[in-house]
C-alpha cells in the first residue's frame, strides 16, 4: 500500500506540470549528507530615469529655444562583466512635431539637439535628434554602478516659419544598452 500511495503521488507530480526533478535516498537517522544547489540568474539590468517630459517654451521663432536642464540616472547597473558599458541613446518617432493645426509649419525632429554635459561616472556626447537611428546621449564608464547628470540641455532650433501657436509635440524614445565585451 506504501509504493502505491507514493507511485501516486509521484504521478501526481508530473501530471501537474511539476519540473522540478527530486533525488530520492534512504538514509539512517539523523542525518545531514543531503544537499541541493540553489542557483540565481541574474539578467543585465539597470533602474533608468529620464524625463517624463521636456518644454520648450518659445517667445521667438526667429531664435533658438533652450529649455530647462534636465536630470537623467542609471543606477543599480549589474552588467555581464566589469568591461561592458552602457549606451544611452534617443531617437524620434516622427521626423517632425505634430502641430496644433493639421498641415501647418512646425520643427523637424533635426532641429531639436542637446548638449555634452559633465556627467558621474559617464561620458557626455552632443548630438541631434533624428528619427532614423537612435544618437548617443552618453556613455557610462566601465564597471559603474551608477551613472548620471542633472545637466542634460535640449535645444529648439528657430524656425520663421511657425505660424500658428499652441502645444507641438514629438514623443522620443530612449535606449539604454550594453556594449563592450
């Protein structure tokens, strides 16, 4: 009845969908020669915040607009080895804003660009906004455990020939990724 009760329960296991495999042995009581391996997976990872939102507020189209700085952090970065790095980026999804009115002038995703501010544990890169590829933002140093700035500026390139106000949107996407080896 023993080994008819335990084949059951046994066949209930695998019935159930249980992948868990277990290793059976008699031995004499007490006793403490079992063991089992416990194992973490631990995937790259890191807590990335960047800005919900960036205004420009434009007092003159025939000008530049600079908006307020803004804060960007990388923290608890884990990465595969001490060499790699992260990588951030931005693109547009759009190659320009949607304006207020349907079919009036508005800026080109090309006329938004950003400076190469001092950063912590991490290197600054200028660059464009464009909607073909993503453009490096900054890149992290080698073995960081955080990276950040609180001095990322955006710039509104002038454009005469906005005519209409109101809000003009383009919503971007970040890109945060391991390179190096």
């Amino acid at each position: 009845m023993h080994h008819l009760l335990r084949a059951a329960v046994i066949a209930a296991g695998f019935l159930s969908g249980g992948t868990t495999a277990y290793a059976q042995t008699t031995v004499v009581l007490p006793d403490t020669s079992q063991t089992t391996d416990l194992s973490v997976s631990v995937s790259e990872q890191a807590r990335v915040t960047v800005p919900s939102g960036v205004s420009f507020i434009v007092a003159n189209v025939g000008a530049a607009t600079l908006a307020n700085g803004v804060a960007v952090t990388l923290e608890q970065i884990v990465l595969a080895s001490a060499s790699k790095q992260l990588l951030i980026a931005l693109r547009a999804n759009a190659s320009a804003f949607t304006p207020p009115s349907s079919g009036t002038a508005t800026w080109a995703a090309a006329d938004v660009s950003w400076n190469a501010p001092s950063w912590t544990a991490a290197s600054g890169a200028a660059g464009t906004l464009g909607s073909a590829t993503f453009n490096t933002v900054a890149t992290c140093d080698a073995g960081a455990t955080a990276c950040s700035t609180t001095a990322l500026l955006f710039t509104l390139a002038p454009k005469p020939s906005v005519q209409r106000s109101g809000t003009h949107i383009l919503v971007v996407t970040w890109k945060v990724e391991s390179i190096g080896s």
